[in-house]
C-alpha cells in the first residue's frame, strides 16, 4: 500500500487486517503511510464462536516487515478493551477474544503517530524480538507514545533485542 | 509493559524517550487486573538493557502489591556518545542520518 502522496485526513484505511485466524505468517509486508499499519484483532460476536472463551488466535508470527508512516499505531496486534467493558471498544457479548504464541520479530517501523508495536491480549508464550522502531508517538498524545507496548492482559512476556528511539526532541 | 507472571525485557535499546510531560520511562511494568481471568502477580526481569535520554525513570516498576519478586539489573542507563560509537558504530550512523 502506497498513500505517500496523500493527507492525513485522506487516508482512513488498515494497511492490512485480519481477525477470524489463527496459525497465520505474515511477512514482506510493507505499507508507506496508512491509518494503521498492520492490524490483528477479533470483537466478541453474537456467534458462540467468537466468544472469548470459545476461541483462541494462536500461533501468529509477524517478522520481516516494514510499516512506514501511520496515522495510529504502527502495529495494533490484540483487542484493547480486554475484560469486554470498555466504553467504545467492546460490543454486547463479553470480553474479546485471547491471543496465544504471538512472535513480532525482524520488523522495521518508521514515523508513527502513535504506539510502534502495541501486542495486548495475548495469554502465553510472546515474543517481540529484533525489531527496530524509530519515530513513535509522534502526535504526542497520552498513552500513545510507546515504542513497543505489551499489554494489558499478557502472561511471562519476552521482549529483546529492539531498538527503539524516539527521534523527536521536544523538550529544550 | 502490562502484563502478568514472569517477563523478560533484555538486550534491548532504548533512545530518547519524550513527550515534553516529563512522565514518560525508558520501561514502565505494571501489573493490571482482567476480568474475567484470575491473573498472577507480576515478575518483571529486566536485564541488560541500554536506556538513553528517557525524560523520567529509565526502568519503573509500578509499585502495586501484584508486583513482586523480579529484578533490575546489569542495564547502562544514559551513555555517553563516545560509548554508544563503540557498541553499535554502524546503526547509530542509520539514526542520525
């Protein structure tokens, strides 16, 4: 995906997305500017099936990427209203779906607004490992400025060897 | 980092971390409630990390009684210039360019 020539306000798209999934690679994958770069997260659902308690998305690796330019997080893996009652992010039927065995490694993320790899939800055996993030928080808002964030709800989390740095200087 | 059990940050580094609130760590860990799960206390290991240029605590531990048990150690906190051209010459060239 390629919206290097637009606007902020014109570009509203993921860079891609999936939800219903588990045992998925996704690799060389690459988007320059987009509302999210890479998406993976599953809303409880009025079917029994995409309950929380009925499904799991495990065994998801992402590696070797290169997300460009967001509007929101660089990567947003994992549904952030955790326990189902947040205001604006949960829907009638209970807590989200958990994620299980998620691996970010190899991944560059350049120029985003808000949080570079966000992985929350996601029970047992993560990974965020050899990544590189560089220009995160750029808008500058609350709760929006992490490099990499794990969490909430993630269980003996592993993360090493990232590089993550800032850039922007905005204290003199 | 949110989360529960034993977990592991090491080997990482951390550059410039600003917002201008003066608020924000190199590494913050926290140990939050979930519903409907019973989770266990938080272990943060943090070990071997380089944090430079954070605007408040390189590492901050919340001090919740859910977090318990864990260390902090062996991570260089602020170096010099002349440090950071010895340990990763060529990646630092990539950053300020």
């Amino acid at each position: 995906m390629d919206n290097s020539d637009r606007t902020p306000s014109q570009v509203t798209g993921i860079g891609l997305t999936f939800n219903w999934a588990h045992h998925v690679d996704i690799s060389g994958y690459h988007t320059n500017h987009s509302a999210v770069g890479l998406m993976v997260k599953l809303n409880a659902n009025a079917l029994l099936q995409g309950r929380y308690d009925k499904v799991l998305l495990r065994k998801i690796r992402i590696f070797d990427n290169y997300i460009f330019r967001s509007n929101g997080e660089g990567m947003y893996i994992g549904h952030t209203g955790i326990s189902g009652t947040t205001t604006g992010n949960s829907t009638p039927y209970g807590p989200p779906a958990r994620m299980d065995s998620i691996e970010i490694y190899n991944n560059i993320l350049d120029s985003l607004d808000w949080d570079g790899i966000q992985l929350s939800n996601a029970l047992n055996g993560c990974k965020i490992n050899n990544n590189f993030v560089r220009r995160y928080g750029i808008a500058n808002i609350g709760s929006q400025q992490a490099g990499i964030l794990s969490g909430g709800n993630i269980s003996g989390v592993q993360v090493y060897n990232n590089m993550t740095v800032m850039v922007q200087v905005q204290v003199l | 980092m949110f989360g529960y059990n034993t977990s592991n940050v090491y080997h990482n580094i951390v550059d410039s971390v600003r917002s201008g609130s003066g608020i924000e760590h190199g590494a913050y860990l926290k140990r939050n409630s979930v519903y409907p799960e019973i989770v266990s206390p938080l272990v943060p290991v943090v070990t071997g990390n380089i944090f430079k240029n954070a605007e408040n605590y390189a590492v901050y531990t919340a001090p919740n009684p859910e977090t318990t048990g864990g260390s902090v150690t062996g991570n260089i906190l602020s170096i010099t210039r002349t440090i950071r051209w010895l340990i990763i010459p060529g990646l630092w060239l990539i950053i300020t360019q």
